[in-house]
C-alpha cells in the first residue's frame, strides 16, 4: 500500500580564522532581474564564510546551486529561499535569493523565518532520546504506559462485504505500540487517509496541520486511541502522526509541555533563538508567506493576514509538523547531530543515541513503499545505506528528511556536509529543485575524506 507524504553557520558556531574566511560573495550568473538576484540584507550576518577551497570544495561548481535557484526564481516557479552549506565545520554558503513577498517587494533575508513543518521530527526524536538517556523511558517501552488509551488498539481493514455501508472491519492489533516503533514510523498510525479513513474524518483528525486546533496535543492524541491504526504495529512503514504522540509522550515523561521541554534541553543550549511553535508579533515581518505553484502560476496561498502561527488558538504543539524556524538555527541543530550530539560545549546527545538515530531501523520496510528509493530509515528520517540510495549521487550513511513546505536538510557524517536549503512551496505543482539541490552541492565537493 502507497502512503501520502504530507508530504550558519557561524563565525560565532564555529570560530573559523579571519584568514580562512572571505565575505559573502554574489554568485555568478546570467540572470538580469535585479529581483531574482540574491537578496541583500542590512541585518548582521552572525558568521563569516569560509572559502570552499578550504574544505575541499570548489566556488564555481558550487554556483551551479546558485543557479539552479535563481533560474527557478525567474521563471516564477519560486518566490525566494536560503541555502546553507558547512563543511568540516566551516560555512561554505549562507545565503539568501529572490523575494520572501513579491506583492510587497519584500527581499528574502538570511534570518526570514520559515515553517518547517515534518523537518521538526527530527526535533521531536532528539527529544526522546535525551528522555532516554535520563532514565525517563526506554525505547522499547509501549505507548500505553505513557498513554494508557492506547493499550487496545484496532487495525482497519477493508470490509469483504463490498455494500456494506461502512468501508472497513477493524481487528486487534498483534502487538502493543512501542516507543521504537512510533520513532520509525512503524506503528501503524497513519494521516487518517487509509482504509479506515471515514473514522478519522468523522474524528475530525486527518492531515498533519494542528496549528489551527482549539485543543492541546493530549487532547488530540486522546481521541487517536480511539481510532483504527493503518497497519499492524512493527510490520509496515506508515508514515503520518507518530511523531504527534511522542511529542504527547515527550510531555509525560518529563512533566514539562513539550515548547518548553524543547526550549530548556534543546533550542537554548544550540543557541536557536527563532525557533519555536508560534510567532511572537514583533517578529511577524520576519516569516515568509507560503506560497502555491498552480496550473496559472505562483501566488501566494497563506501569509500574515492568515496564518495560524501568528493568527490561531496557540493551544496544539506539533511535535511532527509544528515548527517554525531559520537557516541559522536549523543549521546549529544539524550541526549538533553531525559532530555526535554535542556543539559549542552543550552536550544534547551521546554519540551512541546520535549512532542509533543515524541507523537504519526498519530493514526493507522503508524501501519498499513505493517511492522509489531504496533506502532505510533511522529515527526521524531517511537513511542511505549505499552510495546512489535516493536515485542521487551522495555517500552511504547520509542522512535528512524534508517538508510539505518544500524545504529540505541533509547530514553526512563521511564528507562532514551538511546543508539546509528553506522555502516556501505548497502544493509545489512540479517543481523538483528539492531533488536536485543535493546533487548541486554534492558535486561541489571534489576532495573525498
């Protein structure tokens, strides 16, 4: 069965030395519009770049990653990003192109904020794992000792009466939900778009968005219990609200609501200073509007008049779609994760719950969902497990996820790359710059460690 997908750095992160550094640089291109150029910004730039020479890569072929943006820009298939790039601990690239708006000529700035919505599973997982590592929980724990509602769960299946009124039967579950299985999407807890989807709309749960729900996250969770999962836990990959209720359980364990366990153990010691669940009004000029690419063009389709993170109820954090935040600070956070848990002395994570998030935890059930790429799943995202999983050139062990926003983070512990490219884009339309950004910057690197 095929599911829907809901489908820097920094002088002060890194200390990198005057003379290994130069300015930021526009890059080189053949396009003429002043507005599709990268954008400028009087706001101080919180780091200085390195040259990619310095880390084994080279200025002109990184360019061509320059260029594929601003080509989409310019033919209007995109309203404006930032792309971050750091290798071995030095910022090859930090910048910004196009318009955040381009009704109010509004640039796009290195600090714009941005919804990430799934990008802030991984957020959520290194949550449970620091749970974890303080005793508060084991992995292989089940769901229900945390959220007793879960205990006896149902599976739909499609019902063999074909006129029956209801489209599906329910049958136990063979196993309790683990913790282990929420983290790799294995718990058979879908987006509500499977066969036993008329009881989730009925619920009114369907769709990753909870911005706009008058109702906190154990509220929402609640009455997911009470619902048929999509596949028996532990046999299938189901991607959809797992990572919901670890955040449920992220609050449980800890005692603390899950904004501010993220703030206290993760976001203040990483130094993100604009991430979080909602946006505070002072900096409401910062976040980008959403933009749709449609049949007749890009518009814009949510943005300060509308939007639930500075308009809604404030009340369900979304621990799998929730957050809001910037190159800079996605860009720490990653940073964490590629140098094993730790950065700039704040020590999240050991280096075995980094090794074991990084693994692939699922064997072929991942692989085998029909997207057309064979690789494996770690805790929180894809993983490569050979040079060319993906269908792109990259490096075995490499590891990210992405957005319904159409931004996108990589991590490969081999080349010590990361990059953080943020946008945007929904419903995308065709647009594939996500699937060939990674290959720009990839084929940058002409100095293998």
């Amino acid at each position: 069965m095929k599911y829907p997908l809901s489908f820097l750095l920094l002088f002060l992160l890194f200390g990198v030395s005057e003379a290994q550094t130069t300015p930021i640089r526009t890059p080189k291109n053949k396009v003429s519009s002043s507005i599709i150029e990268p954008a400028t910004t009087t706001r101080q730039i919180p780091f200085n770049l390195t040259k990619p020479e310095m880390v084994g890569m080279d200025e002109n072929r990184l360019q061509r990653a320059d260029s594929l943006i601003l080509r989409e820009i310019e033919a209007s298939r995109l309203a404006g990003a930032v792309l971050f790039v750091a290798r071995d601990g030095k910022t090859v690239r930090y910048q910004a192109y196009g318009m955040a708006d381009k009704t109010a000529k509004i640039p796009m700035q290195e600090d714009t904020i941005f919804r990430i919505a799934s990008m802030s599973k991984a957020v959520t997982t290194v949550a449970i794992m620091i749970l974890n590592e303080e005793g508060k929980l084991d992995l292989g724990d089940p769901l229900h000792k945390f959220i007793p509602a879960f205990k006896d769960m149902k599976v739909a299946y499609p019902n063999p009466d074909k006129n029956a009124s209801q489209k599906f039967i329910t049958k136990p579950a063979n196993r309790p939900i683990t913790l282990l299985q929420l983290l790799t999407h294995t718990s058979g807890l879908g987006y509500g778009w499977g066969v036993g989807t008329e009881a989730w709309q009925t619920a009114g749960i369907t769709g990753w968005f909870f911005a706009n729900r008058n109702e906190n996250i154990g509220e929402v969770v609640e009455k997911m219990a009470l619902l048929p999962l999509e596949a028996q836990p532990g046999e299938s990959w189901v991607y959809g609200y797992s990572t919901d209720v670890l955040g449920r359980v992220v609050e449980v364990a800890s005692g603390m609501p899950l904004d501010q366990f993220f703030e206290k153990k993760i976001f203040n010691p990483l130094g993100m200073k604009d991430s979080g669940f909602w946006l505070p009004s002072h900096k409401a000029g910062r976040l980008a509007p959403v933009y749709g690419l449609f049949d007749d063009g890009l518009r814009v389709v949510e943005d300060n008049t509308n939007t639930q993170y500075l308009n809604g109820p404030k009340k369900c954090l979304s621990g799998g779609a929730g957050l809001l935040s910037t190159a800079h600070d996605y860009g720490r956070f990653i940073s964490m994760l590629l140098n094993n848990g730790s950065l700039d002395g704040a020590q999240i994570l050991a280096p075995k719950s980094v090794e074991m998030m990084r693994t692939n935890q699922v064997g072929e059930l991942y692989s085998n969902i029909g997207w057309g790429r064979k690789q494996g799943f770690g805790l929180g995202f894809w993983v490569n497990e050979q040079v060319g999983s993906g269908n792109r050139i990259g490096t075995a062990h490499a590891y990210g996820w992405g957005s319904a926003y159409y931004p996108i983070y990589a991590v490969d512990p081999k080349e010590k790359l990361i990059y953080v490219f943020l946008t945007q884009l929904m419903p995308s339309g065709n647009q594939k710059i996500a699937d060939h950004i990674g290959t720009m910057i990839y084929q940058a690197v002409l100095t293998l460690y």
